[in-house]
C-alpha cells in the first residue's frame, strides 16, 4: 500500500533568493544587467536579463550616469522578473544602502552583500528592515550562507550576462 504524501517542492518550501548585478561597460556606454533567482540549495530557477544604452554627454555627470543606469535597468528586471522571490542579494558595489533604499525601492527584505578572504568575513548590510527569525527570508538567507551561496550566484551572473551578451567590450570593463 502507497504511503500518502504531500510533495511540496523546494522553491515554495524554502523561497527563493534574487540575485541582482549590474554592470556599467564605458566603452560601449551600455549597462548589463541580470537577475537570478535560485532556492536554498542555489538551484537556477529563473534567469532574467536585459541593456541599457547610458545617456551620453558634458551634461551628465559619472555618478548620475551610474544611478539612473542601475536603477533603470534594476527597474526593468524587476518588472520582467515571473516569480516573486522573498528576498533580493547585491553586491555592495552596486550603490549605497542609501541608494538602494531610494532607487531601487524594494519592498522585500533586502541585503547588500560584501565578501571578504573567507566565508566567516562574509558581511551583510541590510538595506532596509531585515526580516524577522519567522520569516522565509530569513531561513533563506541563512541557509545561503551556510552553503556558502551569498556571493556565489553574482559570479553565474557575470558569465551569464558574458554569455548572452557576446559581442559586449568585456575585456575594456571599468
């Protein structure tokens, strides 16, 4: 006799994490941008990404050309985005807390990562409230962590973006 059960599969039960990460190309004046949601154990489960061509000129200074390109571009892989994840990753170098918090604006728990030599120097920087010991966001990112997946997924990223974007001046990267 069959044992009854109910098969849960791993994305509903453990959420799911989107990694974020733009990258700005001055050669080209193209930013690169792609998100990637993976559950707890850093299985793909969706991969979305898009350019953005920078506005060009002696009227846009560096630093307004770097906000709109990553908030645009983080504004339109949300938007394509089909899943909804429980909790977004950068890297630190995308933007400030502050930015992030502003332009970005995501309503779900999110974290500004920083690597250092060793898993143990690992730092994350809230970007706004982090989520309480009950929620999923939480367990998730804890569980990314533990598996050593915190910064990991924006490596795939790069490539990702290497790969759907070939004939990008990669080599020319600021």
């Amino acid at each position: 006799m069959p044992v009854p059960y109910r098969k849960v599969t791993p994305a509903q039960e453990d959420g799911a994490a989107a990694f974020l990460d733009v990258v700005w190309l001055p050669a080209s004046g193209t930013f690169y941008g792609a998100l990637l949601l993976i559950d707890a154990w850093g299985r793909p489960l969706e991969f979305v990404h898009n350019s953005l061509a920078a506005p060009a000129g002696f009227l846009w200074s560096a630093s307004q050309v770097h906000h709109l390109g990553v908030a645009s571009l983080a504004h339109s892989l949300f938007e394509a985005c089909r899943r909804d994840p429980d909790l977004l990753v950068c890297p630190a170098w995308l933007g400030s807390s502050e930015f992030c918090r502003a332009e970005l604006a995501p309503s779900i728990p999110f974290a500004r990562v920083t690597a250092g030599s060793g898993p143990e120097e690992l730092q994350w920087t809230w970007v706004n409230d982090p989520p309480g010991p009950t929620m999923r966001a939480h367990r998730l990112a804890q569980a990314l962590q533990h598996r050593g997946l915190a910064t990991e997924p924006c490596t795939r990223l790069r490539a990702g973006l290497r790969e759907v974007y070939p004939e990008a001046p990669w080599d020319l990267q600021a």
